[in-house]
C-alpha cells in the first residue's frame, strides 16, 4: 500500500505549504513511505486528486485544495482530517495502516480490546 499525499509545489499559500511540509514531515518522522504527487506540476495528479475527493469532502465552492491523502486510491483525507487523527494518535487507522508495536496507537487500540 502506498500512501500519496496530493501537493502543490508552487503554492502561493503559505498556509498551504504549512499544511503539506507538517504532513510530509510527521510521515517521514515516523518513516512511513509515502509517495508526493504534484498537482502544480502535472496536469494528470491535479485532475486525479479533484475526481477522487469524494462529494461529502469537497469545499462548499471551489476545488478541493492539498494537501489531499489517499491510500492507493482510498481517500484518507485532507489537512483537517489528518490534523485531527494525529492529535487523537490515530494517525495509523487514519491512513489506512497497522500501527506498528509500541506505537501511542498501537497501545491504545490494545487497552481498549481488553476493556
């Protein structure tokens, strides 16, 4: 399963690139591989990420900006989404993953089997 994780190289957001570089960032800390698809850069990424964002997670105008995760083709979600998941250390579930021994989340989702 690889993880991709939608970006816009040439974002003139700063709020953007935040988003996309902490994303990145927590993946690579926790060597999670992940594969970066540019929609700045590459006309097929851009009209793939905007087709599979699905209805229910799509702004109320516009297209749907990075970053965008997805495991293979199942969308995780986007900036929020992932945001959300880290702060409630279920980033693992999140993405579609096995948390791996001694993780936060591996031992949370352990105490709770046994409750």
């Amino acid at each position: 399963m690889v993880i991709k994780v939608y970006i816009a190289t040439s974002s003139g957001s700063t709020s953007i690139k935040k988003q996309q570089q902490d994303v990145m960032g927590f993946l690579s800390a926790n060597k999670i591989e992940f594969e970066e698809c540019d929609i700045a850069a590459n006309e097929d990424n851009r009209k793939w990420m905007r087709e599979n964002v699905p209805e229910e997670a799509r702004p109320a105008a516009g297209n749907p900006l990075p970053p965008q995760i997805f495991n293979q083709d199942r969308y995780c979600g986007n900036y929020e989404a992932f945001f959300d998941a880290r702060e409630d250390n279920v980033v693992y579930a999140f993405l579609g993953l096995t948390a791996p021994p001694g993780s936060k989340e591996a031992e949370a989702l352990a105490k709770r089997e046994q409750q």
